[in-house]
C-alpha cells in the first residue's frame, strides 16, 4: 500500500493515491494542471479545458498539431500528444515557466479555484510519481522522496502569496520564474 504522508524538507505532507487502470496507483495533487479549470483557460486566442491543455499546446506553432491538442477530450491525451510530438516553439526550456505562470494565474485567479488556493495554508508541493523533477518532486509508493524542483508548486505558492498581500492586483511573474535560454535542461519527455 502507498504511503500517505511524506517527509520533504522537514516537514510533513499528506498523499492522496488514486488508483489508475492497469497502472497501478499515482499521486493526486488537489492542485493538479490535469483537472479541468472551473471556466476555460485563454492562450494566444484560443480557449482550453484546463492548464495541461493550454500548456501542451503552447509547445507548438503548427495551428493543425495546437488544434489537435486543444481537442483532445482529456487532460491526459493532451499531455500524451505533448509528449509524442516535438516540440516546435523556440527556446521551450526556458519559456515553459513563463507559460506555466500565465496559465496557473488565469487558474489560481478564478472565484473558485482562488477560494480554494486561500483556504490552503501550506507551501503548495507537486508530488509525483511519473517521475517529473522540474515541475514536481519525484515520490516512490514507499514515502521515499527523491527530490525535485518543484517549479508548479513554487509557481502556485507566490501567487497565493500575492493574492494574500495585495487581493485586488493581478500576480505577476517574479524573476525567479523568468529562466534565460540554456540556463536549464530539457524536458526529459
């Protein structure tokens, strides 16, 4: 059986396992891009169900393959053709943060995920077992965690942090979150 607490940086977390068809069990972050957004999320003037959607498909500039992403009828298929296709848009490395920004302050600034965000006292932790250590930390089903940057985490962490300090203003991206072309490495998938 998964564990369902983790120790990371001397605190503790609660995980949540949700069982996946012939792939045993992951972790369900309640925070997750994969969950569709309570209205549409807009990038460069197209609509999209949730966060994984919109970002897969900024990987690219071929409207054909952004279509076919945008199509996709879940969040996993979107991310699966985002991971099948190279991706097109220049310097993606450092340019994924960015978009991640602008996708998660469309998400985190909507009536019902904000409450949400609000109501969540804790530094926000993407844990994963997928195996994902730039948006996340890697977790094995033991608790043993093999560490991560946790870019998602961190991202939704300073926008609650300045929704809280100045609750009208929009967040805005921190220098922290803008990465310089070849200052970090691809993804791995």
């Amino acid at each position: 059986m998964p564990a369902n607490k983790v120790i990371w940086e001397g605190k503790e977390y609660p995980i949540a396992w949700k069982p996946r068809p012939h792939e045993g069990s992951w972790v369900h972050n309640w925070f997750s891009n994969m969950t569709p957004c309570a209205e549409p999320i807009m990038w460069e003037g197209r609509l999209y169900r949730s966060v994984e959607h919109a970002y897969q498909a900024a990987k690219y500039t071929d409207p054909a393959k952004i279509e076919g992403v945008r199509d996709a009828a879940t969040s996993g298929d979107a991310k699966r053709l985002g991971q099948e296709w190279p991706t097109e848009t220049p310097n993606w490395p450092s340019y994924r943060v960015q978009v991640m920004w602008a996708l998660c302050v469309q998400k985190w600034t909507m009536p019902k995920h904000k409450e949400a965000l609000l109501s969540h006292a804790e530094p926000i932790v993407e844990f994963n077992n997928w195996e994902d250590d730039f948006w996340g930390v890697v977790l094995k089903p033991t608790g043993e965690v093999l560490g991560g940057q946790n870019y998602l985490g961190r991202i939704i962490t300073e926008i609650r942090r300045q929704l809280i300090s100045d609750p009208g203003s929009t967040p805005r991206i921190t220098p922290e979150f803008v990465l310089q072309p070849g200052s970090i490495q691809p993804e791995s998938h």
